[in-house]
C-alpha cells in the first residue's frame, strides 16, 4: 500500500491561480483605493505630469510619495439636507 505523499503535484495553472490570489480581496481592494487617490493627487498639484505611473522612475514616484503622504486629507464628505 503506498504512503500519501506530503507534497501536492500542482499543475502550472494551478501555481499561477495561487500566486494571483496570494492578496486577499481587502488588500487588493486598499491598493486599488491608494492608487486612485495618489492619481487623483498628483492631477490636481501636478496636471503637467501625466499619469502613467508604469513608465514612471522611481526617483520620481519617490519624490511625489514624500509630497504626497503630509499632505494627503480625508475626501470631505458629502453633506444633505435633512428633510424634516
């Protein structure tokens, strides 16, 4: 009778699913969040300077981070009129 084995035998496709979801939905959902904010930062202080943060260096993305972080604010909220 043979022994289980102590290691699974994965296919390559199943290796890649586990490396895609190896970040929870919570993180990946804060990520999405942080990199449209710092978009949404560096379009208003910075309009001249596109967008595309792949082509990017990171000289630079480490200068708008250190700009970035002090003065980032909570996005004011939204107020309504109560109906009485």
């Amino acid at each position: 009778m043979a022994t289980p084995s102590r290691f699974a035998d994965l296919l390559r496709q199943e290796i890649a699913g586990l490396v895609e979801e190896k970040d929870s939905k919570n993180t990946q959902s804060a990520t999405k969040t942080a990199l449209f904010t710092l978009k949404a930062f560096c379009g208003e202080k910075y309009p001249d300077k596109g967008q595309n943060f792949d082509e990017i260096s990171k000289e630079e993305l480490n200068e708008l981070l250190v700009d970035f972080y002090p003065n980032a604010r909570k996005k004011p909220e939204k107020t309504t009129r109560r109906q009485h």
